[in-house]
C-alpha cells in the first residue's frame, strides 16, 4: 500500500481520481475479510448516503489482532509506559492483546452486552482502555468513548444521546501529579442516565469508589468469572460493513456536541491504507502516538490503524510534562521509538522549557514525525524538526479531522517534500477543493478559499448519531455536492495546501475543539450572568486561548471571584478543557439592529488588534465598542 517515490504518489493519485472505485478495491483487499462487497462505492452528497464496501461481512478486530498471530504473535502490539516512570511499564503482544480482547468481550457478554448497543468508555490512558475499545467491536457493540477531561455533566449528555447501556470506567486514573476520580464522576452523570444497566470498573488508582448492587462490577471479579467459565476465546462477530463501529462526540458551531459515526468496512481500510502509507511504517519499527484514546487521534493512530498493520504503538497515560520536563524524550530514548506522532502545542510547549531540557537526551532512534491538531507554527516546525529530528526526520504535517476518520491531506514521510506549515498535498484518494463565499470552486494555484471535499472517501462520517439531518446541514448543505470541512486553507504556487484555521464558531485550544457556543451556554448557567460571548484569540503555548465576554449586571461580590465562579461553571458543564482563559466583565455585547453579536469586532478586540475594527456604525449601541475596547485584556 506505501508509494516509493514522489513520482508513484503523483501516478497513484491521479489514478485514484480517475477511477477512485478500483483504487480503493486494490487497497481493500490489502486487509481480512469474511466476504468481499457487492459494490465498491455508492454514494450522494445530497441526503447524505456514503456506503463503501456495501455487502462485505468483517470484523475490524479479526485484522488488528488475529490476523498477526501466526507470524507475529510475539510482536509487541501495545507498550505501554505509565504516569509515573517509577512504576512497571507494560507490553503486550499481538497474542496477549488478542487473548485480553476476547477474555474482555466475554465479560461484556456476560453482562448483557450484545450486537449494536451502546458502549460508553471512561478510562484512564491504560491497555484496558485499548482492550475495553477492541472488545465492543469484537462483539459488535457501538463505542462511544469519552475523554477523562469531560465533566459528569458532558459525558450526561453523550450517554443519553446515544442511549448506551453500559459504562465502563476505573477507578480513577493519574495525569502528571493530578488524580481523576473517574469513578466518582461517572456515578453523578448517571443520575441523569437511566439506560445505563452496568458498569464495569477498572481498579487502577485504588482510590475508594462507591459500587452500586446490580448495577456496578469490578472488572478483575468479571474477568475471573470468565477465566472460571473457561471461556477465554470470543469469535468476532460477523459485521456488515457498514455497521456502526463507533460514535465520537465533536463539537461544532452550534449546540451541543454531535456524535459522529463512524462504520466497520470503510474506516478500517481507510485508517490502516493511511497509516501504513503516510508513515511508510516498516515492520519492527517503533511507533509512539502521544494522543489519547478518547480523541480521533487516539481512535486511528494508537488503536486501529497502527494494529491493523501489526505495528507496536507506545501508549503513555501520562503528560509530557510531568514529573520533568525531559519525560517525552525519556520515552522516546527508553523504548527507541522510531516515529513520534504528537501536536503543535505539545511542540511549542516543550520548546519553551528551553534547550536545557534537552541536554543529554538521546533522540538517535528516531526516524520520522508527525504533527495534528492544529496549524504548525514555523518557529515550532523549525524546533522540531532540528532539535529532535536533528534534521533527519521528514515531519508529516497531517491534515484531518474527526468526521474524516484519518489523513486527508499530508506528505509522505520521506518521499513528499515538505515545507513548514503546509499539510502539503492530498493523499490518494482524496479530492480537496477550494470554494468562495457562494460556493464557487476557486481554480489554480496561489489562491485561498474554504476547505471542501469533492468526492467520498471510506474513512469519512456516515452521520451524526440519530440525527441525521443535523449531518447534512452541518457538513453537506453549506455547498451543495461538497463536503465543508470548515477550514480555511491557501493553496500555493506549487499546488501545496496550508490549512488556516477554522472559519466558523469552533475553536482549537490545545489541539481540542471547542464550540465556542458551548462555552457561552456553560457561562449563562452562572446565577450573575445574562449572557455572554466568546471568541478565541492567538495563545503562545495552545494555539488559541478562550476569551469570554460576560454581562453580570449585578456583580455584588469581588469580581475576581466570579471569574473564579464562572470558570469552575464552565468546568462543571464541559469539562476543565473548556475553561476560559480571560473574562471581560462588560455591560454589553455589541450587536447589530437585528439583535446578532458582532463576533468579527469582539474577535479583534480579543486579539488586541483594535485600530481597524471595520464599520461599527450599523449597531445598536456602536458606544459599547469604545467600553469593551478600553477594558480589553
Ligand atoms: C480540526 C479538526 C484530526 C485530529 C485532531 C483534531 C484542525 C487538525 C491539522 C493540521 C492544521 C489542523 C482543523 C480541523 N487541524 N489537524 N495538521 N493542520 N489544522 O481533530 O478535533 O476533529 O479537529 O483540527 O481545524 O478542522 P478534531
């Protein structure tokens, strides 16, 4: 599946334009299934109906674990290091992870899990989150993983849209020298949740937990009981696939989160193709992903794709930064990885601890890198590239998104050449346009416009969970026969693309998505607040900072301490992950006649770029500018 030489990308990607069908037949043959398609591709982007592979029967589990037994059972599959260095590292091979899976599958089983419910996960980065992952799909469950930073309250609504009827969580779980109370949060989301029947915890922080009769089990007591039963080998299950493999909670302009819904077939030739071929990973190499499960990331590049093509994926519970600032480079030099697969904030993080940080460290096994999450700054592709690539490495600038289930547009490591800050061309496969406001295709080169895609490819979103209107408006009714990514992006002069950031309400703080209306719905829950705006502005370390501009009319305490309020809402609504960075107390928002927020002039403000903020003629109170504008932070 791995093009060789720039020229073979160019002849690939074209060919895979010219007939799209037959390309992905020959790369779909590459993986394990019980029974080939009736048809390679159907699809429209009107209702939206996207069916690849319709009629083959697979299990995505049967390609990540037993298909490498026989000859590589031994390989390592999942190394994992924990958050405290002091304590044991873990592996697992192919044949253990396996044998873990289907031990697991069984104890969801005798839990009353079966085909197509809904799984909610709540784990700390250990393998059992892994396992907890591999073992919904070996049994045909729908996962719905939710990262450990999400609030009682988000994961709330996320278990009730999906209707999941068992929880599986820890404990609690450690990230750098704080503890989560996983366990205990779990518990206050399901006073809101009765679909949910079990839950299943993991002990791994021992901290105590309250365990309900009927309805809570310890992982290691099911375990046992199956191991008792003799019941270790659990067959996959046959899926059709287009089955539902997992949803994914996103966030996007309006409203509450969207469960994106990815299926079996498609997504897993598309995840391991795009691994396989981006990386050009070779067997044995080490492979080191630093995102967590409960994002796409996580889901492509440390779970599927990598095991789909046999790699060994290091898995860290931890944070870069913690409890030193060499811990990364610790990693990398302790397990020899060869590929590091991280984030720009990451990057630019670790690059401000200064070089000292880096005195002494061995980075000689590394070989390539990758960046996601958000536009790499140059002062941070520079870092990496010479400091801990050492100017060997080829960065893979991968562009994509949790709707798009893996890479779309990225080089190849070794073989495209890369400039810093570009994504730099479409990988096969995908057919990338640029469109302006009315939804014209912007032609040639040296030219910018809004990031869409022309034609499906088997990794993208079927539909938003249970709504699948919510799924055309959102992505397919902007443009009509495009799907809106809701980027923008440049195309240069070689024909090589720069994504530019978002150009809606969405926000990306840290690498995380964050409707910006989310915020401002947590922030009007506080009892002072009557309503409130919120814009992102440039953060040094994580890309975009939150800057909330709240009303509070009647502020009788310390202003400082409602901040501190405001924030500890917002906390409790979303998740820690959403907390504002700076509050503006202002005694109004500026808004047009109509009643709209003028976010462009609250946008510039936020960004301290003041001297142009356009025509403020045509608002309501055009006086309110010059106040927010004098107290801006
Ligand atoms: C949004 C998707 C996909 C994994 C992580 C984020 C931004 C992602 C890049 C990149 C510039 C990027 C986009 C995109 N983004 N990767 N390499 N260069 N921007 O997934 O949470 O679904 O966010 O992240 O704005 O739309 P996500």
């Amino acid at each position: 599946m791995q093009v060789k030489s720039f020229e073979e990308y160019q002849q690939v990607y074209r060919k895979s334009v010219e007939q799209p069908e037959q390309f992905w037949e020959e790369i779909a043959n590459n993986f394990l299934w019980k029974k080939k398609w009736d048809k390679v591709l159907d699809w429209n982007f009107k209702e939206p109906k996207i069916e690849w592979f319709k009629g083959a029967k697979l299990n995505i589990t049967e390609n990540c674990l037993d298909r490498h037994l026989e000859k590589n059972g031994d390989t390592p599959a999942i190394i994992w290091e924990p958050n405290d260095p002091a304590e044991d590292h873990r592996i697992l091979t192919y044949r253990q992870l396996h044998d873990k899976v289907c031990q697991f599958a069984n104890v969801l089983k005798n839990n009353g899990a079966k085909k197509g419910d809904r799984i909610c996960i709540y784990m700390p980065m250990v393998p059992e989150l892994a396992i907890a992952v591999l073992a919904c799909a070996r049994i045909g469950a729908i996962h719905s993983v939710v990262f450990g930073g999400f609030s009682a309250q988000s994961i709330a609504d996320r278990i009730k849209d999906a209707e999941c009827n068992i929880v599986i969580t820890a404990d609690g779980g450690y990230r750098g020298n704080k503890e989560i109370p996983l366990k205990s949060i779990i518990d206050d989301a399901l006073v809101q949740c009765s679909s949910v029947k079990k839950v299943i915890v993991l002990t791994r922080s021992r901290t105590p937990v309250s365990m309900i009769k009927g309805r809570d089990v310890w992982w290691e007591d099911e375990v046992k009981k199956v191991e008792t039963q003799g019941n270790l080998d659990c067959p996959a299950e046959e899926m059709d696939a287009e089955d539902m493999l997992f949803v994914l909670y996103t966030s996007g302009s309006t409203g509450k989160p969207k469960g994106v819904v990815h299926t079996c077939g498609g997504y897993m030739v598309y995840t391991g193709y795009t691994f396989s071929n981006a990386f050009r990973y070779q067997p044995g190499e080490v492979y080191f992903c630093t995102a967590d499960i409960g994002w796409i990331t996580g889901h492509s590049y440390i779970a599927y794709g990598p095991l789909t093509q046999g790699a060994t994926s290091v898995m860290f519970e931890g944070i870069p930064s913690w409890p030193n600032q060499g811990r990364l480079w610790d990693i990398v030099a302790k397990y020899k990885v060869n590929i590091l697969y991280t984030a720009p904030t990451a990057i630019r993080s670790l690059m401000s601890f200064g070089d000292d940080a880096l005195k002494g460290k061995d980075f000689s096994s590394l070989t390539k890198l990758g960046s996601v999450g958000e536009p790499i700054n140059e002062e941070a592709w520079h870092w990496f590239n010479d400091k801990i690539g050492q100017g060997k490495c080829p960065i893979v600038d991968t562009w994509w998104q949790t709707e798009t289930g893996g890479f779309m547009i990225s080089p190849i490591a070794g073989i495209t050449p890369t400039k810093p800050g570009y994504a730099t061309l479409p990988l096969p496969g995908v057919q990338p346009v640029l469109v302006d406001e009315n939804g014209k295709e912007i032609e040639g080169n040296g030219v910018s416009g809004n990031l869409c895609m022309k034609f499906p490819w088997p990794g993208m979103l079927r539909t938003t969970y249970g709504d699948h209107e919510r799924c055309r408006q959102t992505y397919f009714a902007t443009y009509p026969n495009l799907y809106f990514t809701g980027d923008g992006c440049l195309r240069d002069e070689d024909g090589y693309y720069r994504i530019t950031g978002r150009v809606d309400d969405v926000l990306n703080v840290s690498g995380h998505r964050i409707g910006t209306a989310e915020v401002e719905n947590a922030i009007n829950m506080h009892s002072s607040v009557v309503e409130s705006a919120v814009v992102g502005y440039p953060h040094d370390i994580k890309g975009q900072g939150v800057y909330a501009f709240v009303v509070c009319p009647n502020l009788h305490d310390d202003p400082e301490l409602t901040k501190k309020d405001i924030i500890m809402t917002v906390a409790r609504i979303i998740g820690a992950i959403a907390k504002p960075d700076k509050i503006q107390f202002v005694s109004g928002l500026p808004k047009t006649r109509s009643g709209k927020i003028m976010r462009r002039i609250l946008r510039k403000i936020a960004e301290g770029d003041t001297a142009n903020l356009g025509d403020t003629s045509t608002l309501l109170d055009p006086a309110i500018v010059d106040e927010i504008k004098a107290g801006a932070l």
